[in-house]
C-alpha cells in the first residue's frame, strides 16, 4: 500500500524535493511557464480586439480554454506571435457554439503542432529510491525499477502534468478577461492590486517592513513577470518597479509624473505602498498635487508598536499627508477595498487629481473574502469616459459635489451608492446613528454639517491613530464643522482613539462605548472600563473554525475558507494573525461563515472546531479558551492517548473537561513522511484532515471542490490518491475519550495561574499581552522537550508584568 501511494503521490507531482531530483532541460522551466501564459494572454487579447458580438467572444475563449488540457507548455511558450495571430483566427470560427467539435479540436490542434518547432527534451521529475538511489530519464514515460523489492521510481514530465488552464489561474488570481461581473474570494490586498494593475500603464512598489510577501504589491510584481497585460490594451503588461522606502521617496513618481506631462503622454500611474512610506514622500506629494495629473495612491495604514512589537491599522502616518493637496479616500472592507480602488481611479482621471486610498494594513488588507467584481474592460471604459469628461471645479465645496457625480455614475457598475459622507440610521435619530467617512480631503463642511441629524446631541469621533496626547485630525475637522452648525443644540463632540493595545472596532465594542457615553453625561470616558458582551452572545449566526500554525506548518485555512464559500454557498471571511515573540511565529488563523447575509463578522465569536499543527503552541497559548463548550480539537501530535495525558499540562486537562472538548489526535507530519509529500501534498493532506473530522454536511461537496482545485491531466490518478489519503486519514485519528479525572486532579500553583489569568484582565490589558484578540494567550518560556513532551513553564516576568498593568 505504501508504495502504491508514494507513486500516485509521485504522478501527482506532491513529492517532497529532498525525494526528487530535476533533470537538465534546455531552458528555464519558469521560464517556459511564463512564455507560454504571456502567449495565452496575447491569444486571448487578439480575440477580445476583434469585431466580435458577445455570443462569438465567448465562444472563441470557451474552445481556448477546451484546447488547453492538450497543449504542452513547450508547444505553446515557442510560437511567434504571426502564429499566435493565427491560432486566434482559427478559434474564432463562423459558428457562435461553445462545444468544440472533435473535428473542429483537431484542426486547431493541427494548427498549433505544425507551427512548433520539435519539441526539445521536457523538463522531468525524477523520484528518488528507497534506498536512496537517483535515476535520471529523459523519455517522457514511466519506468519501475527492480533494483530490490521496495524500490519505485517513477518519471513525470511535471511541467506538462498540470493543464495549462490551472496554471494560468493560479498566476492570474483574480485577474480576467469576462465583461462580466463574478464572486471571487480574495484578499483586500489583491482586491486593491488587481484595480491598480488592470488600470495603470506603471505602478511603483514600497514593501511594506512589516511583512515579506504579503505586502501590497507583491501579487503585482508576480503578475508582471508572468507578462499579464493590463485592461487598457495600450501594452502588453504593465511596468511594475519595486522601490526602497527611504528620505526623500516618490522622487521616482514625480519624474515619471513630469515627464508624461511633458510629453503630453495619457500613461495611468499608480504606486502600492505602506503608510510608512507615505511619511517619507510627503516633500514630493506637495510637487506632485501641483502637477494635476491623475496619479492613484493605494495606501495600507499600519505601524508596529514599539513596545509591544506588534502591526496595529495606525492610520497616524497616512494622515501626515492630509495637508498636501492629494485627495483622500478610505475604505473599511475588502468589498469596499475594491469599489473604492476603482472609484480612485475614476476620480483621478474625472477631476485630474491625485488621489490617496487608503485601507487598513491589518484587518482589510489580509482578510479573505468573497466580494463581487467586474470585468476589466468595464473598468477600463468607465474610467476612460470620465477622463473625456474631466472637470474642473473652482472650489473644494465643487469638487467634492463633482466627486459625488462620479460616485453617482459608478453605482451601477459596483451596484452601490457611495457618498462624502455616508450616514446610516433614521433622519431623526434620539438613540445612535453612524457617519461614516467616505471622502476626507477635500473637506466639505456643508456636506458633512448636511449628512448629520438635526436631533444629534453627542458626535463621538472614532479615530484609528495611537497619538493619545493630543486631538486627533478627524476630530479637529468635525469640532470645526460645527462652527457652521444651525441647529437649535450644538452637539458635544468627543474624541475616541481605538486600535489602542490590540482593541479592535467591533459591533460589541461601539455598543460599550455608546452606552458609557450616555451613562457618562459628559464625564470623561474611561475606555479602559468598557465591558464587551459575551462573544456567543454577541454573533450568534456565525459559526467559527482556527486553525492554530507556525510559519514553518503547512497552512489550509485558505484552501478551507474556499471549501466554505464554494461548497456550501456560505459568506466567509479568512483572517490571521502573527505573533512575533515567538522565533517561529505562530500563526492564528481564524475562518468565520455564516449563512445570513446581514451579520458581520470581526467579533471575538468562539470557535466550534480548531486544529494545531504543532504541539510547542500548547505550552505558549491557552487554545481552548477560544472554544465552545463542546468543540472539536484536533492536535497533529505523534500521542497516543496514554502519551497525551502525560505529555500535557494539568490545566490544558482540566479545560478540556471543563468545556467538554472533542480531541482528536492524528499524526500528519508522519503521515506525510512515509507518503514522501510535498508542500502542495501536506496541503492536500490537511485538507482531507479537517474536512473528516470537522462536518460530514461539508465532505461531499468539498471533495468536489478539491479535486478541482488540483486539477490534472489524469482525474482518475488523483480521485485514486485522494481516496487512498482519506482511508489513511481514518485509519490514523485517534478519539481521545473523556476522563472524569482531568476535573478531579489538584493543580499546581503554576496551572492555577494559567487558569485564572484571563479571567482577572479587561478586554484591554488583555490585547496588550496578547496580539490575538480572544485566544487569551498563556505566553511563557520555552518547555518543550526533544520527546515531544509539552509542559506548562513559568510565566515569563515581561509578560507577566503586562498582564498586571
């Protein structure tokens, strides 16, 4: 059996590297790869120019992606592009049917193969031996050594394995060609990349510090060098350069800015940066204002704590920029991360300004959602008709109406109404009503004094900046507002930072903070004092799953969140967060769905099932205090259920029984071992884990999803491999029954510590020792032994001395 599975696993291409060696080939296999997407791409843009109805378009692109599963990547990375051209012309047939015929496949086929040039030797995996023997081959085919009884050798040419039409999605992401709008479940980074990449002839990168790959512009710089063209057709891929954050930065961006403004060129420019960056470019952005050029700014407000070493949403940075001229946009969600990415665009070429967007550079930005988009050409065309009608207005009170004009237009391409200032709640307001900023520079005041309830008597302005020591900007603008104010009272303003030691704006949160505030009667707040209400009871249509890595684990969560929206239909939003005490960071992931369409996810909801991928994590964070009463738990840990009650602290025993928890045990790591699975197999592997001991309503349509997500050139190999890896996983879980004795036993003065600590801190002091919100982290020192044994240390006296505050 173990040798049937390491072949299908072989032939799948998931093998670990130390288990497989790559034989020589004529040219670059990342290279062949990108030269073959680029010619795609050029195929699939010949089509879209050409005089084309709608029924004819699609058509062509429906028999592209049917050839696809046929085509090599040799074959299609070598043709030139007179005969890229004629691929084209033989796709776009008279006939307007989506169903290729066998005779009309082959002739296109002919087509492709006549043009190549022979077929140079293809890049092959080779799998090691056994006995630790390496074979290389260079014919494309599958051989069996018998060198000894338990060697298997097996040849796959690895690049021709996977069809090219799961290559091409995997390096597009989101990006399209469909005039179409879709539902796409992404990041707020990528929702925010694929606007500014789509739109824009040149854009410039400044990596944010904090993060090394998932920083706004990362998923561009990829794009590019797969050759993706943009949706403007005016070149081939944009120019994507990725520049240092130092003194004096953007000085690149206004000289590119002059320079097409000399030469009277219509090059779109846009620059992806962390608000870091922002501070430094605030002597260019003056000079770049006056140039009245439509330049876009997507902008992540983070900074990383001093103290505490933990990224917070700081929005400080990015509003030292407000004086410069630039016009200010935010947005709050990764929907509105894309809607607003667009209207950015738009606004710049309709008002020939420049313009900042400006998201939240922790909870928006890494967040994964579904969200709906639109086709680039829509987007194209619609920012280039407010190009030809460009305004110029005569005052800031001007602009911003002509602002909302644009707003007003884009509404039916987003299918929503944006606004200066978005005011949600009755016109006669006695209890609460929200206004939320849309458009903060310019600042209108008879927008703004216009959006407010006559009947308002208290404005409390939430700002997202860590400056305790003196007024925020937002309130300094609103307090001033109110100058113009006729109402018969004028209403008392206060002042309210949050995002203050790991505090979150949550629903819980605002509904705290409004009720002191009535209690209060202009008493000065105590927002140290404020009580949250009880997770369960705050979200109770949302269900919860965490996943609990470290960045050396394998992750699934965003595989699982997938599983969640496509199999079951159910809004889903992935999010994580990183704590950077630890050398190898653990990773608490968190994939919230729910079935209504009104609730909000971000609360501190607890979780019905949760996984950790490495046993250390038990001794440094109490996982179970972020479980409902009754959850599921499974450990990837080499135990057996002696080996856990011996191996595990008194108190992780003790809230197990108390909540009554479900633990699983299942060794993935030696599973993935014998099995000689790689990166994307351990992926697969989890999956599989979490989808047999999560919900048996799940399974049967998430199987589904899995075996098309990896998609290959034999499904019956694959459906053999994921079938063989579900019998293994069954075989493997271990239930761990409940012992009446965890609850009986007499805890150690360290165990009662780690019990009682959470339960003696407010949700505030609780998010300066903890940068999770709601995992109630037990931080301690190292207690792992090389047995696997997980012991609960001494608390360290730094965080200890955090907890007491």
């Amino acid at each position: 059996m173990l040798t049937v599975l390491h072949t299908l696993a072989n032939s799948a291409g998931l093998f670990t590297k130390n288990q497989t060696a790559i034989a020589n080939s004529p040219a670059n296999p990342s290279q062949k790869i990108n030269k073959a997407l680029q010619n795609l791409h050029v195929v699939r843009k010949i089509i879209l120019t050409q005089n084309l109805s709608e029924d004819q378009e699609q058509a062509a692109l429906t028999r592209l992606d049917q050839i696809l599963d046929q085509i090599s990547v040799n074959s299609l990375s070598v043709l030139t592009y007179t005969q890229l051209q004629d691929l084209a012309t033989a796709l776009t047939v008279s006939t307007t049917s989506t169903t290729t015929t066998s005779k009309e496949l082959t002739q296109i086929l002919s087509t492709i193969r006549s043009s190549t040039v022979t077929t140079t030797t293809t890049t092959k995996i080779i799998t090691k031996t056994v006995n630790g023997t390496v074979i290389k081959e260079d014919d494309n085919v599958s051989v069996t050594s018998s060198e000894g009884p338990s060697s298997a050798v097996t040849v796959v040419d690895e690049l021709d394995h996977l069809s090219l039409s799961v290559r091409s999605n995997i390096a597009l992401g989101i990006q399209g060609d469909s005039k179409a709008s879709a539902l796409q479940l992404t990041s707020g980074n990528l929702a925010v990349e694929h606007v500014a990449y789509a739109l824009s002839d040149l854009l410039f990168v400044y990596p944010s510090s904090a993060s090394q790959h998932s920083y706004l512009g990362h998923g561009s710089e990829q794009w590019a060098k797969a050759g993706l063209s943009n949706a403007t057709n005016s070149v081939l891929a944009p120019q994507v350069l990725q520049m240092s954050t130092r003194a004096n930065a953007a000085s690149a961006v206004l000289g590119a800015v002059s320079s097409a403004a000399s030469a009277k060129a219509t090059s779109a420019i846009s620059t992806l940066a962390s608000s870091a960056a922002i501070v430094n470019m605030v002597p260019n952005l003056y000079q770049i204002a006056q140039t009245n050029r439509p330049v876009v700014f997507h902008v992540t407000a983070e900074s990383v704590d001093s103290n505490l070493n933990v990224l917070r949403g700081d929005y400080s940075d990015v509003l030292v920029a407000r004086e410069t001229g630039l016009l200010y946009l935010a947005s709050n969600s990764v929907q509105e991360a894309y809607n607003v990415s667009v209207l950015a665009h738009a606004v710049a070429a309709g008002t020939n300004q420049s313009v900042i967007h400006v998201l939240d550079g922790v909870q928006t930005s890494q967040q994964v959602e579904a969200i709906k988009t639109v086709g680039d050409q829509a987007l194209a065309a619609f920012v280039k008709q407010e190009q030809r009608n460009a305004v110029i207005a005569q005052d800031e009170e001007g602009l911003v109406s002509a602002i909302e004009g644009i707003f007003d237009r884009a509404s039916a391409l987003l299918g929503h109404t944006y606004k200066a200032f978005e005011y949600s709640g009755p016109k006669d307001a006695e209890t609460v009503g929200v206004l939320n900023i849309r458009l903060y520079r310019p600042w209108s005041f008879s927008h703004f004094l216009k959006a407010v309830p006559t009947s308002t008597k208290n404005i409390i302005v939430i700002e997202p900046v860590a400056n305790t020591a003196a007024h925020g900007p937002i309130f300094l603008d609103v307090s001033a507002s109110f100058n113009l104010w006729t109402g018969a009272h004028r209403p008392t303003v206060i002042d309210v930072k949050y995002g203050l030691h790991g505090a979150s704006l949550t629903q819980g949160w605002i509904k705290a903070l409004v009720q002191q505030v009535r209690s209060s009667k202009g008493a000065k707040l105590d927002l140290a004092s404020i009580v949250v209400a009880e997770p369960e009871a705050a979200q109770e249509d949302v269900n919860q799953v965490i996943f609990w890595e470290t960045a050396a684990s394998t992750a699934v969560s965003a595989h699982v969140a997938k599983h969640f929206q496509s199999a079951l239909g159910q809004r889903t939003q992935h999010s994580s967060r990183i704590n950077s005490y630890r050398h190898s960071a653990v990773i608490e992931t968190r994939v919230q769905y729910s079935k209504s369409n009104t609730v909000a996810f971000g609360e501190s909801s607890l979780a019905s099932y949760a996984t950790v991928q490495d046993i250390a994590i038990l001794a440094e964070y109490n996982v179970v205090a972020s479980l409902k009463q009754g959850a599921v738990l499974v450990l990837n840990a080499p135990w057996s259920v002696e080996e856990l009650e011996a191996k595990t602290s008194a108190a992780f025993r003790f809230a197990l029984g108390a909540k009554q928890i479900q633990v699983l045990l299942i060794d993935l790591n030696n599973v993935a071992k014998e099995l000689g699975l790689s990166g994307a197999g351990k992926t697969l592997l989890g999956q599989i884990t979490f989808l047999k001991t999560h919900s048996s309503n799940l399974q049967d349509a998430a199987f589904g999803a899995i075996a098309r997500q990896y998609e290959t050139s034999n499904n019956k190999l694959f459906d053999d491999l994921v079938s063989s890896l579900i019998e293994r996983v069954d075989k493997e879980v271990i239930e761990v029954p409940q012992n009446p004795n965890w609850l009986a036993i007499e805890l150690g003065e360290a165990d009662q510590a780690a019990l009682a600590l959470p339960k003696h801190v407010t949700s505030t002091v609780r998010g300066i020792a903890n940068a999770f919100e709601g995992s109630n982290a037990n931080i301690v020192e190292d207690s792992v032994s090389e047995e696997g044994e997980v012991a609960l240390g001494k608390t360290s006296n730094w965080h200890q001395a955090a907890w007491q505050l």
